[in-house]
C-alpha cells in the first residue's frame, strides 16, 4: 500500500510539473553605489548590455551574462528601500493569468496585476505600483507578485515578445540535422580555404574548431572567419606567409 500511494504522489508531482506555465528566472535586480564604475565591471566580464534607462532619482541598467537566459538589473531605485526581505528575483512568463491562476490553486495568495507607475522596477515614484495591466499592453510591462513563507517577494513579468537583442542567437549541436550540419561543413570549407593559401602551415581542423563555435553562438561568416583568424594568430601563433 505504502508503494502505491509513493507511487501516485510521484505521479501527480510529475504532472504538476507538465502541466504547470513556464516561468523561467528573468532577472536578479540590486542597487549599487556607483552605477558607471558597476556597469564598466560587467561589461569588463564580457557581459552584454542591454539597456539603460534613466527617469528621475531613478537609473537601472540591464546585463545579461553570455549566452545566459537570465539577467540583472543594477542601478539605483531598483529595489525598495530599507526592505529586510529580499525584492529582487523576477519570473518571466508568457500568460500572466495562467501563471496567476496556477500559483493560486496551489494555495499561494497572489497580487492582483499591477504595471509600474514609472516604467518596469521603478520604485523611486509615490505610489509605485498601479493597479491593472499596462495601458498600452506591452511586453515587460505587467507584473504579480507573491511571497514565500519567509517574506521574500517573487515578482511575476509578462513577457509575450522580446526586444530585438534579447535572445542569444546560438544553436545546441543536437538541434543540427545532418543536411545543416552539411551546408555548414561546406561553409567552414570555403571560407577556410583563402585562409590557408595565405598563412603558414596548419592543421585545417584548428580554424574550423573556432569557426563552427562561432556559428553556431550566433556570429555571421565573415565574424566567425574573423574569430578563427584571431585563434590561429593568438593562440597557435600561425601567421601570414
């Protein structure tokens, strides 16, 4: 008996999980002191920018780490002010009712839909919060929220469509068919082919290796071509004839 109610509860947990609205960390937001010298330390790490945007006391600036799905939000006003729970973790969704009403039959009580009265995750305006969807129904625009057992809030945004510049343009070596995997190789050859009538002696598989990875996170030919001749140069010091 005890087997079978195991067995049953796994179930239903398992079916919670397919059933249940995406909800992927979007954004990890904090204040800093000093916004410039934050903003040059990440992109010092390679990260990408985003955005920044500046509304009175208010300045927030996005960076997303490479090739991540999630990004943070540094700048100041970002979060509320003197808060002991942490305010700062941001779920995104593509349907903001579904997600709502998921939360809520599972017992969690849930805020009503809200938009920012000064633009997303603006808390320097009175009255931050304004009650219902954004006016204009833009994406990133509307916001739940709901709290965990310890107060630490968790903020719901809908996001339906993604700015341009928002996704990484890369392709998982698995989703490749063999057709694709094909015209690629060609690719690779073609534009590795001037590259050895005009350098010294090398091995071809060490320009396609950087080649492909550049393709596949996204660059375009002429970019990849260029990141294969930094590697053989930097690296393998293979220089021009």
């Amino acid at each position: 008996m005890n087997i079978k109610l195991t067995n049953l509860k796994e179930n239903k947990m398992s079916s919670d999980r397919v059933n249940s609205p995406n909800m992927k960390l979007e954004v990890v937001l904090f204040n800093v002191s000093d916004v410039d010298r934050a903003k040059a330390f990440y992109e010092n790490l390679g990260w990408r920018f985003d955005i920044d945007v500046v509304n009175g006391d208010f300045r927030g600036i996005q960076m997303t780490p490479p090739n991540s799905q999630a990004s943070i939000i540094i700048g100041k006003g970002v979060t509320p002010a003197n808060s002991d729970s942490m305010q700062n973790l941001v779920l995104a969704v593509d349907d903001l009712d579904a997600a709502r009403k998921d939360l809520s039959d599972r017992g969690v009580n849930v805020s009503e839909i809200f938009h920012y009265a000064g633009g997303p995750f603006n808390n320097t305006v009175e009255n931050s919060h304004v009650s219902g969807r954004d006016p204009e129904g833009r994406s990133y625009f509307s916001f739940a929220s709901f709290e965990d057992p310890d107060g630490n809030v968790w903020l719901l945004q809908e996001i339906t469509t993604r700015l341009p510049g928002r996704e990484w343009n890369s392709t998982q070596a698995g989703d490749l068919d063999i057709a694709t995997v094909a015209n690629l190789l060609r690719e690779t050859a073609e534009h590795h082919d001037s590259y050895e009538k005009t350098h010294a002696k090398h091995d071809w598989w060490d320009w396609y290796a950087p080649y492909l990875s550049a393709r596949q996170n996204g660059s375009s030919p002429e970019e990849a071509a260029a990141a294969a001749d930094r590697y053989m140069e930097k690296i393998l010091s293979v220089l021009s004839k």
